[in-house]
C-alpha cells in the first residue's frame, strides 16, 4: 500500500509541478527559484537534524553534491527562463524526453548499449511531435521558439548531469543528496542574481508565495524522497510508466487551472511525444528481458 501511494503521490506531485513553477516565477525566474531552493534547503536540513544524520564529506559524496547542485541550477535556470515564453504543460512534454536524451548519452559517450533502429525511430517520432507543437508555438509569438529551445536545452542538462551522477555513485542517501544539491544550487543562483543585476527582491502574490511553498516543500523535498524510494522498489519499466502519463496531465492541468491553450495541434503533438516515449520504453523492456533470458540461459 505505501509503494502504491508513493507511486501516485509521484504521478501528483510532477503533473503539477510545471504550473507551480510558471506560478512561482510571475515575479521573475531568479527571485522565484532562489525561494524554492532556499525553502528545500531549510526543510531538508531540519530533516536531518531531526534524523540525526550527518553528511559524507569525502571525495566523492562532494563531488556529488557539486554535480547535484550544478544539475539543479543549469536544469532550473534554462527551463525557468523559457517557461517564462511557452505554456506549462509544455514543459512536462518536453521534459519526457529524458529517457531518450540518457540512452543517447550512453550509447555515444559510454559505449553502453547502442542506438537500434527502433530507438531513433522512437527518437524521430517524439522529435517531430516537438515539431508539431513548435508550429503551434509560432502563434503566440516568435518568444515561444525561444521558450521551447531552452526547454529542450534544460532537459539535456538534466539526462547529462544525472548520468554524471550515477557515474559516481557515491552511495550518499537520497535525503542527504537532495538537500545538499539545493545548498548548491542556492549559492549559484543567488550568485547569478548579484553577477546579472537581475535583483533579488520581487513583489511575490499570494498566488506565487504558495507555488514556490508547495514546490520547496512538495515538489523538491517530498517528491524526490518518494522517488528514490520507488527506485529501491519498483523495477525500471514500472518508474519509466510516469514520465508516459505525467505529459498529458499536466497539459490538462495547465489548461483547467491556467487557461493554457488545448487544441487539436496540442494534442498531436503530445500524442507523438508519448507515443516515441511509450515505444522507447517497450523497446528498452524488451532488450532488457532479452539479455537476463541470455544471461540466464548461458
């Protein structure tokens, strides 16, 4: 029952998290994560003095909080600013794309696994739904291109850094991890905030003080415990089921709570998106099974 739970807990939290962080922004994108991050790194810290448990400092468990910190910061910074142009559910479309971008990465950088046939067609199919909704974006004004390319640029900087990550593999908890990478992440934002002079103080509503709240506490703090969670319990393909359903609620959600634009475009290019995803998934299922059947049978 508290797999189950976590499990849409997880769906909850990341469906809505993109109209969160387009709500947590309205007063600037800087202002907006700076109270994010700062928020996630007191309570994750209270956390831990409540647990008791005191952080690894050796070469490695550094390192990671470093990576952590620059993946959040070159992740949030990119998708912050280009949020800014396009509509939320967007952002969680885009954002699919992750398990594609990683397998790309491993397969050209690592020489792990290699690009099938069906992958790069799961790639092309995903890519031209972006396609699909790029010529949608042309009407709500040539910023939206923008809006959508440094989307696609953050995700890249996420597949890349989390990769670095588990190239690591300090074996630091998951707790620990997270709030140190938002320590991080909060010193390199607040530095750009003094370096741009795009200031650190900012009108916020009541609307954007309670987004930035449920983003630090919720999404940040909450939602990426219950993730590594998930990850100690639940096999790959099951986790990977998420980033499938997450795109087309948060379109949903971005049209019923933000009057976000929903038309027939929208919907096929979300519908291409998932669908490259759901047939890179079942390949990767499939390639899995295949080498432990080998494996087992050798």
């Amino acid at each position: 029952m508290r797999i189950a739970l976590c499990y849409i807990a997880i769906i909850l939290i990341w469906s809505t998290t993109p109209l969160a962080f387009k709500w947590s922004i309205a007063s600037g994108f800087i202002p907006g994560i700076i109270g994010r991050v700062l928020l996630a790194s007191v309570c994750g810290a209270m956390l831990l003095a409540i647990l008791r448990r005191l952080p690894p400092w050796n070469d490695d468990a550094r390192r990671m909080y470093v990576v952590g910190g620059l993946s959040l910061f070159l992740t949030w910074a990119t998708i912050g600013w280009g949020m800014q142009f396009i509509p939320s559910g967007w952002v969680s479309v885009i954002f699919g794309l992750t398990p594609i971008m990683t397998s790309i990465i491993s397969a050209y950088w690592h020489g792990e696994g290699r690009l099938t046939m069906v992958r790069l067609g799961s790639l092309l199919m995903s890519v031209a739904g972006l396609g699909v909704i790029f010529q949608h974006s042309l009407s709500l004004g040539p910023d939206a291109a923008w809006g959508i390319a440094a989307n696609v640029l953050g995700t890249f900087f996420y597949a890349v850094t989390m990769d670095w990550m588990k190239r690591i593999n300090a074996g630091v908890n998951a707790i620990v991890t997270t709030t140190i990478s938002h320590a991080m992440a909060l010193l390199m934002f607040v530095a750009t905030g003094l370096l741009t002079g795009t200031g650190l103080e900012a009108e916020m509503t009541p609307r954007t003080l309670g987004a930035i709240a449920y983003l630090g506490i919720i999404g940040s703090i909450g939602g990426y415990t219950m993730f590594f969670y998930l990850l100690k319990h639940l096999d790959t393909t099951r986790i990977a089921v998420i980033s499938l359903i997450t795109p087309i609620l948060s379109v949903l959600i971005g049209h019923a709570f933000n009057d976000e634009p929903l038309n027939a475009a929208i919907w096929t290019g979300t519908g291409m998106v998932v669908a490259g995803l759901l047939w890179f998934e079942i390949d990767s299922t499939m390639t899995r099974r295949a080498v432990v059947k080998a494996a087992g049978g050798g």
